[in-house]
C-alpha cells in the first residue's frame, strides 16, 4: 500500500548525533549479524533523539528507504508501518504517529528544559 508521508518536521538534530560520525548508518546490507551495524543501532537507539527519528522515519517513507533511523533498520520500519496500517488503516496510522510526534517533543524539550535548570542551578 502506499503511504503517504505525514509531514512532521524534522527532528531536532544538532549536528552531535552519532548519525552524523559514523558512516556505518547507511550500510549496503542490514545484517544484525554484522557487528558494524549492531553498532549503528545501538548508537542510535540510545540517541537523545531516539523515538522522535523513529516516528519520523515511520512517517517519511519515502525519505528513509535507506538508512537506521532512531534504532530501526528499513526493513523493521517495513515492519512496523504494516501492523500500523493492519490495526488502524492508513489515516489512522498517520493520526497514531502524529500523536506520537508530539508526545515525543514535548518530552524532548521538557528534558532539554530540565537539563538547562540543572546546569544554571549547579553553576
Ligand atoms: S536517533 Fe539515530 S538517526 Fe536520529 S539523530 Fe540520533 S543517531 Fe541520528
């Protein structure tokens, strides 16, 4: 089925993220087997920006054919895109991710909020 994109914008990512270092990102194959790729995911998995670059990539097929984004591989992502649209159709998947979107940056940026409170009150 084609899905179209959810038009979410685009994580918040600074430039830090270890997408941004390591080439093993975009690898030709997505063996977990393959240590190098095992790496990538665990890297990115544990990305401050984790679960919003998921839900993107959920939402962005088009633009994440290739490449881990927020922990998955494509074919996870294949994946995961088939149980949404099983459970809730496709409008109802993109509402689902929508929703998830913004969960995710309000989290995000509370804890972006947080961590600035702690470094003034430490300093
Ligand atoms: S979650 Fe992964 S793809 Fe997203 S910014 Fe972090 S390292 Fe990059």
């Amino acid at each position: 089925m084609e899905w179209k994109a959810a038009e979410l914008p685009m994580p918040p990512a600074t430039g830090a993220e270890p997408c941004f270092k390591v080439d093993a990102f975009f690898p030709e194959e997505y063996g977990l087997d393959d240590p190098e790729v095992r790496s990538a995911l665990a890297l990115c998995g544990g990305c401050d920006l984790a679960r919003l670059c998921m839900v993107w990539s959920l939402a962005h097929p088009g633009m994440t054919e290739a490449g881990i984004w927020g922990g998955t591989t494509p074919y996870q992502r294949r994946s995961i895109r088939r149980r949404l649209i099983g459970r809730w159709g496709q409008a109802g998947a993109q509402e689902h991710l929508r929703a998830s979107y913004r969960e995710a940056l309000s989290k995000f940026r509370a804890r972006d909020r947080d961590v600035g409170f702690c470094r003034q009150g430490s300093a």
